[in-house]
C-alpha cells in the first residue's frame, strides 16, 4: 500500500509515522508539507503509481486540503485513492464540502492520535490480508 501524507505540522507528521511504523507498516510513507507540492507529486509519477492513500491535512499554507481533495477528486475515484481529511477543526462547512468533494472519512486531530492510530492499523491490516504490494 502506498501512501501520501500531505501535512505542514512536522511533529503531526512524525507521530503519524512513528504509529505507522508501530502498526507494522514498513513502506516509505512519501510527504508532502503543503497542498501545492503534492500536485507537483502527482505531476511527477505516473496514474498506475498513486498512493492508495492520502493523509490530507485541512489547514495548510497555499492550497489547503479542501483544494487538493478537489483535484484528487477530478483524477481519481474513491476506490482508486482514499483521502482521509485530517484537521482539528470542527467546521460544519468544512465537512459539507468535504463530503461534497467525495472525502472517504474526516478525521480529527483532537485527540491527537488515538482515532488516526486506529484508522492507520486497520488500513495496514486491510492492505496486508487483501492488497498485493506494490512492485518497487
């Protein structure tokens, strides 16, 4: 399973990882620390080569995470590419376009980790009993 996490908060970013790592997933997981830079990212890989998820931050300087759910959403379909909303607000609007732009699931940040932790494990259990990886 690969996996893009597009994310300007660097401890969220390393906490993300560390309970990547701690769930057993052993894959690169790519970063991308602004909206704009993961659309240079898809730019540069080919459509068979997209992540199968997206750890989406909301709040980010330059494009924010509505933005880049937006475009995924014009290239990619729901089942081609998962993008989980990751955000400590609680914006109703928020959620409404979210929803609208075909957001598989928008998670909270607050409490930090514990629903993300969980949702990661599944995922990678998910990807482990079911996916073939990825030829490198």
């Amino acid at each position: 399973m690969r996996i893009l996490h597009v994310e300007d908060d660097d401890d969220f970013a390393e906490l993300s990882s560390r309970s990547l790592r701690r769930a057993g997933f052993k894959q690169p997981v790519v970063r991308c620390t602004d909206g704009l830079l993961a659309l240079h990212y898809f730019s540069m890989i080919e459509p068979e080569s997209a992540p199968h998820v997206i750890l989406l931050d909301l709040h980010m300087p330059g494009m924010n995470g509505l933005e880049v759910l937006h475009w995924v959403r014009q290239n990619y379909s729901e089942k081609d590419v998962a993008v989980y909303l990751l955000t400590s607000s609680d914006d109703p609007e928020h959620r409404k376009q979210a929803a609208a732009d075909g957001v598989n699931e928008f998670l909270s940040k607050s409490p930090l980790a514990d629903k993300l932790i969980d949702k990661l494990d599944s995922l990678i259990e998910m990807s482990n009993n079911h996916c073939v990886p990825a030829p490198a």
